[in-house]
C-alpha cells in the first residue's frame, strides 16, 4: 500500500462509511472548515484533531496515519526513527510544512504495528512551535531525552529536563513547548480509546 496523509486516509473513511464532511464536524467537534484543510492541504493542526476525528469515524488513531500493517512485532532499528517522519504540526501561518526545523515535528515508532492502541512517537520539538492547548480522551507518557520541556496541563506549568518523565490523562488541557527558547526532543506514548 503507498503512502497516505492522514487527510487522504480520512477522505478513503468518509467514502467508505459514506459520512459527509458536515456529519464528521457534527460528530467530532472540529469545524468543517478545518476538517477541510485537513483533508485538502493535508494540514495538521495538532493531534487533538486527529484524534477526535479518529474517534468520530469509529477508528483508532492509527488508522489515520499508518501505511501498511504488520501482525508481528514491529521493530524500529537504531537510525530508523529519523527517517520516518510522519507529520509535522505547529507551524504559525507564516512558516511552510516544507520547512524543516520548525513546529513539532513526530516521528512514529510502530505505524506499521496492526491494531495497536497506543502511538509511540519521537517528537522534535523547536522553539518557534506554536500550538493551542488540546483536549481528548486517553492518556499520554513523556519521557524527556534532551533540552527542556514545558508543560502546561490544566492551570498548572511544568518544566521538565532531560531524564524527566510524565504521564497523565489528556482529557485535562494539556500543551508542550520547548522550554528556554532551544529545541526539545522527547518520546512520547499517546494512548486513545477507539
């Protein structure tokens, strides 16, 4: 199977279940207007998006972002996880997706892992990310591997340093930046009910 955006992928499902764009903006929250870049310019906002539109489809998440699936394991060698760019996501207007070293920038480590329910990812994470605070059911791990994150979950901020780990529920509003201006890379495990 070739590869797909998550917008082409969430076109295949609309069709297939014959659900319009405005049933799907009904049913996951998202305006049409954004379900429409989405699928069009192949623009990727944040993962709340995805997610909640994943769920509105009756899907998992994965469904959205995976090329082909595997029913063993999935390894990812040393040196592979830079390669496998998935996704870029908070970019300001003025910055191009096909900039590189700008938003976030995620990197899966088991997208061809059939039926899995957890997303593991390696994030890059640069100073100039711009990204609201997101909302959705599940729950995310975050283990810092270098510079320093910020965290800001519900009312409360965090900074956590290379060596750090968190999880919560990501259903509290929840948004991470690079912390002191440089950029930040960490693994990040996000898991949503289908």
């Amino acid at each position: 199977m070739g590869k797909h955006t998550p917008g082409e992928r969430i076109v295949e499902l609309r069709q297939t279940y014959s659900v319009t764009r405005e049933t799907l903006a009904e049913r996951s929250g998202i305006p049409m207007e954004l379900i429409a870049k989405i699928e069009d310019q192949g623009h990727i906002p944040d993962l709340a998006p995805l997610i909640k539109i994943a769920r509105a489809l009756g899907v998992r998440l994965g469904t959205l972002l995976d090329d082909h699936e595997e029913l063993g394991p999935v390894i990812t060698k040393s040196g592979e996880a830079a390669t496998s760019e998935r996704f870029v996501t908070g970019l300001s207007d003025e910055v191009s997706a096909a900039h590189s070293k700008h938003g976030l920038s995620f990197k899966a480590l088991a997208a061809d892992k059939n039926g899995r329910h957890m997303e593991p990812f390696f994030v890059d994470i640069e100073p100039d990310a711009v990204q609201e605070k997101s909302t959705h059911e599940g729950e995310e791990f975050i283990y810092v591997m270098s510079g320093k994150l910020s965290l800001e979950y519900g009312t409360d901020s965090y900074v956590l340093e290379a060596g750090d780990s968190v999880y919560y529920d990501s259903i509290v509003s929840h948004r991470v930046l690079a912390a002191e201006g440089k950029p930040t890379k960490i693994l990040a495990v996000i898991y949503t009910p289908v």
